[in-house]
C-alpha cells in the first residue's frame, strides 16, 4: 500500500480548504481538488479518480453523503467525513453510506495521519471481500 495518497476534499469554510491546502502536502499527500459543493465533489472524483476524499457533512448545494453517493455508481472510493456536527443520526448514516470514518472538528494533523491509513487499508480490504464475494 502506497503511503502517499492523491486526495479530493470537499469543504465550503476558506480556513479548512487552507489546511488542507497546507496539512496534506506535509503529511506526503497529494490535494489534487479542493471544492465546496457536492456537485463539484463528484465531477472531480469522476474526472480525476483520486485515492480517497476528505469532506465535510455538509456542502454548499447537498450534504457530501449524496455526493459520494453518485460518485459510488460508476467509482468506489474511501471517504473521510469530518465535520463540526455530531448528531447520532449522522453519524450512523454516514456509516450506513460509504464512510470509512467520521472525525469532528477540530481535528488536526495528528488525527489525520492516524486515519488515512486506517482507512484506505480499511477500504481496501474490504474491496478484496466485495470482489471475492460477487466472484
């Protein structure tokens, strides 16, 4: 498994398309997209197929749960949902829907590297199951 990974993020705040800007490079991270809306979430993951995406809850026209979910239909990718919010609602559905895991903010630096190993691994086995099991 590669530990540098291309990444799309989804986030309609300046401050934390900024640190992801920022903090991802760091960590030996690609950002190849930075977007606000669902609707642009899904176009760059089509378009650009990236190793995982990075987003919030909610974005500018949709919340990311529906975006990811029409990426889904042509291109399986894992997905980080980090968001201010912290409704149980949520969260279970974000579980139900494609999430690899559900940070809050702030999460920094540190969360980051833990989980985005975590998580592509996570989804890559996961994959290898699917795959096996639709033989």
């Amino acid at each position: 498994m590669p530990s540098s990974f291309r990444i799309v993020v989804a986030d309609h705040q300046a401050e934390m398309q900024a640190f992801y800007r920022s903090m991802l490079p760091q960590m030996g991270h690609r950002v190849v997209a930075v977007v606000e809306t669902g609707n642009a979430l899904v176009e760059q993951c089509l378009t650009l197929r990236p190793d995982l995406v990075i987003t919030d809850f909610r974005l500018l026209d949709m919340d990311a749960l529906d975006a990811v979910e029409e990426v889904y239909l042509e291109y399986r990718v894992p997905v980080i949902i980090l968001t201010a919010e912290h409704q149980p609602s949520q969260i279970k559905r974000a579980i139900d829907d494609h999430a690899m895991a559900y940070l809050l903010k702030p999460a920094g630096k540190a969360d980051l590297e833990t989980e985005i190993p975590l998580v592509v691994r996570r989804f890559q086995e996961a994959e290898a199951l699917r795959r096996k099991v639709d033989g």
